[in-house]
C-alpha cells in the first residue's frame, strides 16, 4: 500500500446502484440521477444526500415523497444525460424517452424501463449533511427486463456494471429475512 490523496477515499467507497429519483411537486414529475445512497435496514429504510442543487430537492422536503428506480447499463447514457440537465431546461421524460409508469402509493411516477422501482415518503432529514432518510412503501420489479446489470458510479465520472454473482444463500439463510431474493 502507498499513501493517497485523502479527496479521493469516497471513490473507493462510493460505489452504490446509481439510481434515477423521480419527484411530482403538485404540477410536473421530474428526475435526478443520483448516486448516493444507502441501505439502512431490511424493512426497507433507505437514504438518499442531495441538496438545493437538485431541482427535485425541494419537491422531495415538501411532499415528502419520491419513487427511486434502478436503470440498468443499458441505459447508461440516459442515466449520465439526466445527471447532466437541470428540469428548467427541458422536460427530461420527454428528452430522454422515458416510460413513465403510475405508481401506487405516492405521486411521483416509475420508469418503467428500469429494474426495479420502490416509491418511498420521507421520515427524516438530517439537515447538517443532506441526508433524507426515506421509507419505502412499495417495490416494482420488472421481470422483463433483459440487462440486469445494475450501474455504479466511481465518483470521478468513471462508472462500472454488476459482472458475475456468487449465490451464498444457503450459507447465509439463517442471517436473511424470508423472501429476499431477487429476481
């Protein structure tokens, strides 16, 4: 090992599921990539950082909802062009040729042509470090789905793919709750 440059530690750490955060602030749905996130419990509580440089942020504290959808690589430039287009320049469902789909228990709708989908409500903001602490309400999955690689993000712009799974189910049964296997 070699000493680093301490800036660059997150990109090490940093590589969760990108997502797409879709929001409807009471007139117009919107979408924002984004890449940090985690996973607080099984039940599912899930976190998101973002802040007022997000144009869905604010949608996000005032009706305390949002649906987060997993892309998969195929939609890799989609995601990156999301990420890159501020809602006030366009309607980026339209832009990007996105399907949105209803959601069942908050407003802001599904792609449907993501992976998954979990509609969420907010139960907590930590003010001091952007993070919104959210419940998830309902899961989507889309067993039709060919690409199932999930798309993480490095941090420096660079981005990889789920490559070969290792099943250690049996070893771990006892240590998961019933019924969380993926498609």
């Amino acid at each position: 090992m070699r000493k680093g440059k301490l800036e660059k530690a997150f990109t090490y750490l940093e590589s969760g599921a990108v997502l797409l955060v879709t929001t409807h602030d009471g007139k117009k749905d919107n979408v924002m990539t984004i890449s940090w996130q985690m996973v607080l419990d099984f039940t599912p509580r899930l976190a998101i950082c973002t802040g007022s440089w997000n144009e869905s942020f604010e949608a996000i504290l005032r009706t305390k909802q949002c649906t987060l959808c997993v892309p998969a690589v195929d939609m890799i430039g989609k995601v990156v062009g999301i990420g890159t287009v501020h809602a006030s320049e366009c309607d980026k469902f339209k832009h990007f040729r996105l399907k949105k789909q209803k959601p069942a228990q908050v407003k802001a709708p599904l792609i449907a042509d993501c992976l998954a989908a979990v509609e969420c409500k907010m139960v907590d903001y930590v003010k001091s470090h952007g993070i919104l602490v959210l419940d998830g309400v309902q899961l989507w999955e889309n067993p039709l789905k060919k690409e199932r690689r999930v798309i993480h993000a490095n941090g420096d712009g660079t981005f990889f793919a789920d490559g070969k799974f290792y099943n250690f189910r049996e070893e771990m049964r006892e240590r998961l709750p019933e019924g969380v296997e993926r498609l």
